[in-house]
C-alpha cells in the first residue's frame, strides 16, 4: 500500500483550520500567537508534501520549509517580546482591553 499525498494533507488541512478557529476565537493573545503557529506549520507540512510529490529529487520544499520555520522562530520571539511589554503596563493581555490603552 502506498502511502498518497491525501494522508499528509488531510491532517494539514485540520491544523491549519484549527489554528484558524483559534485565533478568530481566542481574545489571549498568547492563544492567538500559538494558533498562528498551528496555521504556520501546517502550511509547512504542505510545502514539504508538495516538493515530495511534484518534484521527488529537488529539494527545494524542504529548505523553504527550513526557512519558513526558522522566520516562524523569530517572529514569535519578536511576538512574545511585544505580548510581554504589554502584559508590563497594561497588566493583561485580553485583546479586547488593548483598545483602551493609549501610549
């Protein structure tokens, strides 16, 4: 039996809709940021399967997909950076209070 691409983006397309349904429902921004990622790599499993699939012998998916996590890396450090600020002098960090706060 030979394993197909359905059996990999199946459970990419159900990360990547979970990730979405978090972060329209959450009102945590760390919740929000977590569902993010869900959704990030979930599109990162795509890529590898497509490069599997399209073109067996490149390699191209892999390291866009390297990339692609190593940006995901350094954006939530710079998020998490940015959440902590925040939760400093807002003292949470409920999205639907952040409307009130001016700087």
């Amino acid at each position: 039996m030979e394993i197909t691409a359905i059996y990999y983006l199946i459970p990419s397309l159900i990360m990547f809709c979970a990730g979405v349904y978090g972060f329209i429902t959450r009102k945590n921004m760390i919740a929000m940021l977590i569902s993010l990622e869900l959704m990030l790599n979930a599109v990162d499993i795509n890529f590898v399967v497509f490069n599997r699939y399209l073109f067996p012998g490149a390699l191209e998916g892999m390291f866009f997909t390297l990339f692609a996590i190593a940006i995901a890396a350094a954006e939530t450090a710079v998020a998490i950076a940015i959440i902590v600020n925040i939760f400093r002098s807002a003292k949470n960090v409920d999205v639907h209070s952040l409307d009130k706060m001016k700087f």
